[in-house]
C-alpha cells in the first residue's frame, strides 16, 4: 500500500509521483527472489493465453465438423435438396448452444439465400448463386485470435519494461553503495577537468 504523501502527489504532482512509483517498484526488483517470481508470473500468462487460445479454436472447429457432419449427411443432388429444411432446422438449434455455432448458423443461412433450384433434368438440385467461401471467412465469422493477437508484443513489452526497472533499481543501489564524500570529490574533478584549458601547439 502506497502512504498517504504518495496519494497527494498523485493527485497535486503526477510526474513526482510517478519517479516514486518507478522506483519503488524498481526497488522491488531487487531482492533475489523476484527474478523467480517475475519469470512464474509470465509463465503463468503464456499458460493461461495458450489454454485460452486452445479452447477457442476447439469451438470454432467443432461447429465447423457439425456444419460438415449435417450436410454430409444430407446426401448430394436431389437427396441434398429434399433435406435441406432438416438442415437448416438442424443448424439453427445448434445455434443456440454457442457464440461459435451461431456464427456458423448465421453464415449458412445468408449462403441458403443464394440457393437456386435447378430442374431441367426433373430432378431438383440445389446451386450455388454465389460460392459458399464468400460467407464462410474466418473474418466474418468472428474466429480469429481477436485479443490473443496482441500477446506476443504484450510480452515484448512487459520485457522491455521490466529490463528498464531492473537497470534503475541496479543504478540506485550502486548510487546508495557510494561513499557521498568520494562522490564529491568525484564530480568536483570532473567539473575541473572539463574546465582545464586545452593547450593548442602549432607547427
């Protein structure tokens, strides 16, 4: 918890305030075991993105297998045309259990609508107006990574910015270690020696 002197600067002070947020959780960074901790909490995010990931992509390929499934067993050609109302009835009550079946359902019946019923040979045949990969886009159907995308430069980031805590909180501590009078002393010589004067020989 932060004191309350810290709160008032975060609200009288922002950039004050911020300094001393960094470097207490620079100083954090110091201790041995938060190399450990730090490495377990990001292992546990990739964990968690991974299942998350691995469970999505599980719903979006079992309501593609019903889809399959339902007009595969809807036969083809005219056995295709007679089923089609078991089909769609079939798909829009699928539609009801996830987000991912709906999807499904609801690209089927803007494909159905571009159905047209051929019956020159005397038996009626369902084809297509317009190709069924026009609806059936990943895009379209909300499949892709959506959020997860952003995940590999999320861990970029998080890594850059632990890397740049871990050199302030190395910085202060080697600044806290040194013996105030030497560093006095120190930057009283640099000071003189950027004031010598230069000796310039011609020839």
């Amino acid at each position: 918890m932060f004191p309350v002197r810290t709160i008032l600067q975060i609200a009288f002070d922002p950039g004050e305030a911020t300094v001393h947020v960094i470097t207490r959780l620079a100083g954090a960074l110091v201790s041995e075991a938060s190399p450990g901790w730090v490495s377990l909490g990001l292992l546990v995010g990739l964990i968690f993105a991974l299942v998350r990931l691995s469970s999505v992509n599980r719903l979006h390929a079992a309501a593609f297998e019903f889809l399959q499934g339902s007009l595969a067993k809807a036969g083809r050609d005219g056995a295709f045309a007679k089923t089609m109302d078991e089909v769609d009835a079939a798909l829009k009550q699928a539609g009801q259990r996830d987000t991912a079946r709906k999807a499904v359902a609801t690209a089927w019946s803007k494909c159905r609508e571009t159905h047209i019923i051929d019956e020159t040979d005397g038996t009626p045949v369902i084809r297509n107006a317009v190709r069924p990969s026009v609806f059936f886009t990943l895009e379209d159907l909300g499949f892709g990574p959506g959020w997860l995308r952003i995940l590999p430069n999320l861990f970029v980031a998080i890594g850059l910015f632990l890397t740049f805590l871990g050199l302030i909180a190395a910085l202060s501590q080697v600044q806290e270690q040194l013996d105030p009078q030497a560093l006095s002393r120190l930057r009283t010589w640099r000071v003189s020696l950027a004031l010598r004067p230069r000796n310039s020989s011609c020839r």
